[in-house]
C-alpha cells in the first residue's frame, strides 16, 4: 500500500528543508501561486473529496467555500494541532518528521481564502514537535515561501506558532479560537460559524494539520490519483494511532476503506500474549465500542457510522480480555469531567456526575439503579451542549453500558470487578 | 522584578506579532513558566505590566490552563498519563512504582525538591505507552529500568549543575 503523508517518516533529517525539497517538496506551492487562482484551488480541493483529518470528516474544499470573499476585513487560517483526543498521536509525528509538509499545507490553504495571517495552534506540552514547526517557519522565510510577496506571485503570508496551555477543549475550533485569543478556551455558539466569524471576528478556517499535509500530493499528482486511494465518499489516506493491547503500537498511513482487522492484526501484530480481544475503540476515546464481530469494518467515515461508531481521529485502542469495562469506563468519564470547560451546564455537571457514579461502582460503592441513573445523566447531556465534548463523553459511556451492562451489574451486586484490572509494569 | 531580561524580551516580541495584543496573555505565561517553573499572582501582575493588560484579565486565563503549575514545584516535574492507553498498558502499576520509588504521594515533592510528581490526562504518546513528561522532555515505552535509569541521570544531572 503506497505511503503519502509517511513516505519519508522514518528518513532521519526529513524535517530540514533542503531534504523536503530533494524529496519533491515545495513543488506544489509554486505551481498553486502561478496556475490556480483562489478559486479553481478550492474547486480542485472540492473535487479531491478530502475531509477534515480532526475528527468531524468535513469536506476541506467546502470549509473553505464558505469564507466570504472581499468584504475588507482580514481573513486568518489556524491549523489546528492541539492534538489531545485520548488515543491520537498522528499530528505530532508530521510535525517532528515532516514539518514542511505542514507547513507548505499552510501556505496553499492559507491562499485559497486570501488569509495572510495563518497561525499554528500546537499543544502546550509538544515542546518539540512546536519548535520543529518553528525551525520549519524560519527555513520556509529564507527561501523566500514565507513572508512578503512570496516568490514573486504578490501574495503575503506570515505563520504564528502559538501554544496552548494544557486544555483538551481548545482542539474544538471555537474553543481554539477564544484560546487564540487570550481567553479561556471556552467554546462558542454557532452560527456565527468561524468561516464567518471567526479569530478576531474576522474570517476563519481551522483545518487539522493532516488535512493540510495532503494538500501538497493532491496539487502534485491531481485529483484522480487522491481518488484512487481510499472510497468514493472518503477518499485518500488515513493515519492511524494503534494503542492499547497491541503487539505492534504505532501509527499506520494506509487507504481509507482498509478493513480495521488488516491494522489490527497485519500492521498491529494483533493481541499479544495468547489474551482475547475484548472490545475496540475505533476512533479516538470519544467513539464507540467496535465488538470483535465487527473487525473487518472498513475504516472510512460511512462504514464505520453504518457499524454504529464513527471515524473520528483514527485512534485505534485496543482491549484486551483482562480489562474490566468499569474500569474503562471510569478512565474515560476521569478525562472528560477534568475537561469540561464548564461553560454549559448539562456537560460540567453532568460529567462530574457520571465521573462520581462510574466511580463509586469501581471502588464497590455501586447502588442498585446507578446503571439507570448513568444512562438518565447521558440523555440528558447528549445535544444539549455547545461544544461536542458532552456528547464525546457519552458516546463510548452509553456504548459500554450497552455491551457489558453485566459487568456493571456484577459490581453493584458484589461490589467488586468481574474481571479484575491489573495490567502489569515491569 | 521576578522575571528576567529574557523572558520579557521575549514576551514583549510575541505581543508585538498578533494583531490583538491580549493574544500574548497565553505566550506570555508560557515564557514566565518555562523560566520559573510554576505561575502565581506577582507573575500575572509583572506580565500584566508588560503586556498592559489588567491583572484580572491574566490571572483568570491563566486558572483555565492546568499545564501552568500554580505552587511551586520540584526541579523536575514528572507528569504521568494516567489515561486509558496508557492505562492498558499498566500506568497504574507505573504511577504506584514511581510513588514507591520516590517514596511520596501523588501531588508531592521529595524533601531534596528534586522530584514533583503528579498524573495527568492523555499527553499524546498513546502508541509509545506507558509514557510520562518531565519539564519539556516525553519519556516514553517506560519500563522499571528506564524509570531507574532516567531518575538516577536526572539526579546526576542536577548534582553536575549545582557544582
């Protein structure tokens, strides 16, 4: 299976610019300021079916289409690297090892909406893989690819690296937009969109940063190579981030559409130590479960909605048998509650809820009606927030309680695990 | 003053490059973090002088970003992840090796001030766990030995510095 965003990941000095360029790189810039105007990128992009990489599966070229043109306030790109979805770990390796990619992805997007200023929103805590962007930056203005009049098109681009400050929310884009801003990261209610109204209350576009590292290879090599990777409604390539109970852990480019089993069992090496598969969180820490029943699901957005799970980041987290579902459950609920913003009600109060009852029937305190109680404090999270993080913290909760009710059962009546959790560290 | 030339230089040309200056409020922590370690209510009010925004303005950013210690803490921070992949591959064990080894609880210093330790949410390195960050550094695929070996270089580390 041919490698895109991957092809030159394990080359030791791939980040450096003289080396992105002997391998192709900044090829597709050049060929974007003289040939394509604004407009027929964006229909390009349309017509390359590329979705956002974040999570949500957006059509890239279509965010795009909706930023109004000339209406004489500055227009701004983020490129959004506030990677924090539990499971995910795809970003940081394209910024370590092939920041250029990124950083020519910026350029192009940044030029199909006539912004001029573009900013890299990275987790606080990626030290390295910010200052790999930053280093990328200054080599891109030396060239002269960044700056005034970039190579002679007339066309201005600065890049920002701003980093954020240890916050999960600020990975939603109005979220990463109040942060930008010197605010809390507090999301925001939409409409306004951000193609409207976003950063500064100007024009906005936040794209991940692998949607943008595949627009340098869709401009390359053209709209139907894009399409011959991956399937009609989800073409191209897709890395994912193999965890959990794995014998092989780590990130994996292959076609969109490739069954889940091939990179769990053929790139992952499978389960190891003779245990069972339990269950599988296809998506990052937000989806919900796949049963081992459903391990040839292909990954691309359609099917896995049609398995009743979604796409989302293309963080893989494998469970094994010696997992008790409680227990995962009260891992995951640990998260969201801490990172809530608190800004609407039903999500901070009620993932402090659902955090305390999951954790009282861990720890043997469990009460007869708790499993009702936890699936009435879901409902009554679900769409009612203004950001998706309650509903992400009541996708994978409903789901457990869905496939393993009888363990949660167990631990009310016993007030102990079924399977008792002990993973081991030697 | 508790900030140094460097850290306001560097402050003030963060603010000077957004078009908003209120911007610079989360680049201007960062910058204060990374020299001492830790956030508190003088360092929002120097940055507030800096940057000219009101102190109110900073200190309640600043509450919102649980990277930014607000006490200070040990010469090395370690932050492990206690999230569920990290968790599948025995963090837990890890957290409880590291409180034994160190010989505190979660939250707190070593009477040296060497070490902090505390557990946080995903820090990225899922498919490199079990993985913990110490100051800027990822440590990760951790095991017994690798924990020993990394505290005692950072020990030495430390020793090599205060001679």
């Amino acid at each position: 299976m041919e490698r895109v965003l991957f092809k030159y990941v394990d080359e030791p000095e791939q980040y450096r610019i003289d080396n992105y360029i002997k391998n192709g790189g900044y090829q597709a810039l050049p060929r974007v300021l003289k040939e394509l105007p604004p407009d027929e990128l964006i229909d390009l992009v349309k017509k390359s079916g590329v979705r956002g990489r974040g999570g949500a599966g957006f059509p890239a070229g279509m965010k795009w289409g909706f930023v109004p043109k000339d209406i004489g306030r500055p227009k701004y790109l983020c490129c959004n690297a506030d990677e924090s979805e539990p499971g995910t770990c795809k970003d940081r390796v394209l910024m370590e090892r092939d920041p250029h990619m990124v950083v020519e992805g910026i350029i192009i997007a940044s030029y199909a909406i006539q912004a001029h200023t573009a900013f890299v929103y990275v987790r606080g805590e990626f030290v390295y893989p910010a200052h790999r962007m930053e280093e990328a930056i200054k080599e891109a203005y030396e060239k002269g690819y960044l700056g005034k009049n970039i190579l002679g098109s007339g066309f201005d681009l600065d890049i920002i690296v701003h980093t954020g400050g240890g916050a999960y929310i600020c990975g939603e884009e109005t979220a990463l937009l109040s942060s930008l801003e010197g605010d809390r990261g507090l999301s925001r209610i939409r409409p306004p969109f951000p193609a409207i109204k976003g950063l500064y209350a100007s024009p906005t576009v936040v794209n991940n940063v692998e949607t943008l590292a595949n627009l340098p290879h869709i401009i390359n090599r053209g709209v139907d190579w894009y399409r011959s990777h991956g399937t009609e409604k989800s073409p191209g390539t897709k890395i994912f981030s193999l965890s959990g109970n794995i014998a092989r852990p780590g990130n994996y480019e292959v076609d969109l559409g490739t069954p889940l089993s091939y990179v769990i069992n053929e790139l992952g090496g499978g389960v190891p130590g003779g245990y069972k598969l339990k269950t599988i969180i296809p998506g990052g820490s937000s989806t919900p479960l796949l049963m081992p029943d459903q391990i040839d699901t292909p990954l691309d957005f359609e099917s896995m909605a049609q398995a009743g799970s979604m796409l989302g980041s293309g963080a893989i987290i494998v469970i094994d048998e010696r997992a008790c579902m409680v227990w995962v459950a009260m891992k995951l609920i640990n998260f969201y509650a801490h990172e809530s913003c608190g800004k609407c009600t039903p999500c901070r109060e009620g993932t402090a809820w659902l955090k305390q009852i999951i954790s009282r029937i861990e720890n043997g305190g469990g009460q007869t009606g708790d499993i009702e109680l936890i699936l009435d404090a879901c409902k009554n999270i679900m769409g009612r927030t203004i950001c998706p993080l309650g509903d992400a913290a009541v996708m994978p909760t409903e789901s457990i309680i869905k496939h393993f009710r009888d363990e949660f059962a167990y631990h009310i009546e016993h007030g102990k695990c079924l399977v008792k959790t002990d993973y081991p560290f030697e | 003053m508790i900030l140094n030339d460097a850290t306001v230089q560097n402050i003030k040309a963060r603010a000077a490059r957004y078009p908003s200056r209120r911007s610079a409020i989360l680049p201007a922590l960062t910058a204060a973090y990374k020299q001492m370690g830790y956030l508190d209510a003088d360092i929002y009010l120097e940055i507030s002088r800096i940057i000219k925004i009101p102190y109110i303005e900073i200190a309640e950013a600043a509450s919102f970003y649980t990277m930014f210690p607000k006490h200070e803490v040990g010469r090395y921070l370690i932050q492990v992840c206690h999230n569920i992949s990290c968790s599948l591959r025995g963090a837990d064990n890890m957290i409880e090796y590291l409180q034994s080894k160190l010989d505190i609880g979660m939250g707190e210093t070593t009477p040296d001030n060497m070490f902090t330790l505390i557990s946080v949410e995903c820090l990225g390195g899922c498919s490199a766990a079990p993985m913990m960050q110490i100051n800027e550094d990822y440590y990760e695929d951790l095991t017994r030995a690798k924990v020993d070996k990394i505290l005692d270089e950072l020990r030495a580390k430390a020793m090599q510095e205060e001679k």
